[in-house]
C-alpha cells in the first residue's frame, strides 16, 4: 500500500476536456498511474493518481486547470478473482469506510491497481489491510 495524492478536475461535459488535461500533463512529462473519469449531464470530473504528484500540480498550475488534492491510497494486488473482495473485506473489519475507489488491471497482468480515499473520520483505522 502506498499513500499518494489523487487530483479531482472538474469538466464540461464536451470534446477535448480530458484531452485538454491529458496534453498538460504529458507537456510535463507527468506518468498518469490511474484515471477515472465520469460525466453526468454537462459536467463531469476527472480522478487520477500521478507518479509524481508535485510535477502534476505544477503542470495544472501552469495550465491554470483548477484541481481538489485529496490524500489517497494506492494498493497492488493480485490479478485475480477474490483479490479484490479479500482486501476489502480486510477494511471492512477494521472500520473503514471509503469515499471513493477506482481500479484496473491489464487482461492477463499479474497485478491490479486499486486506488481508494478513506473518509477523514476513518483514516485513524487504516494500518495495512
């Protein structure tokens, strides 16, 4: 489990808006680790986990896109079923309630990547699930 720092971008529901984002990023030759983006009605946001996440604040500054930095957990696991579940139910156990999750794998990877926020409130129970 590493903790990091996950970027919230509010969009316009509209051609280019995470184009627009993507293209400061890689300017800067900022790694994205994770993204989510959703879009409901003309608006949307964008999540993501950077590999540096103080270049990925300077190259939003620079681009004057406006961010939330949220403090965020990034966890490896195995690529396979009940992976998931067995981490999960390990936060269960100790309380833990997230606010938000998001994950991927690559098909046939050996690894999947889970990034989570924890509700302020429960931070004080996380140790390693």
């Amino acid at each position: 489990m590493a903790k990091t720092k996950q970027f919230t971008i509010t969009v316009d529901n509209q051609p280019g808006a995470v184009a627009h984002i993507a293209k400061a990023l890689g300017d800067s030759k900022v790694n994205i680790l994770a993204l989510l983006g959703t879009a409901q009605g003309t608006g949307g946001t964008v999540q993501f986990v950077a590999e540096d996440a103080k270049k990925a604040k300077k190259a939003l500054d620079a681009a004057h896109i406006p961010y939330q930095e949220t403090p965020a957990e990034l966890r490896e696991l195995p690529n396979k079923a009940g992976a998931l579940a067995q981490t999960l139910a390990a936060l269960e156990k100790k309380g833990v309630n997230l606010s938000s999750i998001h994950a991927t794998a690559p098909k046939g990877g050996k690894k999947a990547v889970v990034v989570y926020i924890v509700e302020a409130a429960a931070k004080a129970a996380i140790a390693t699930a």
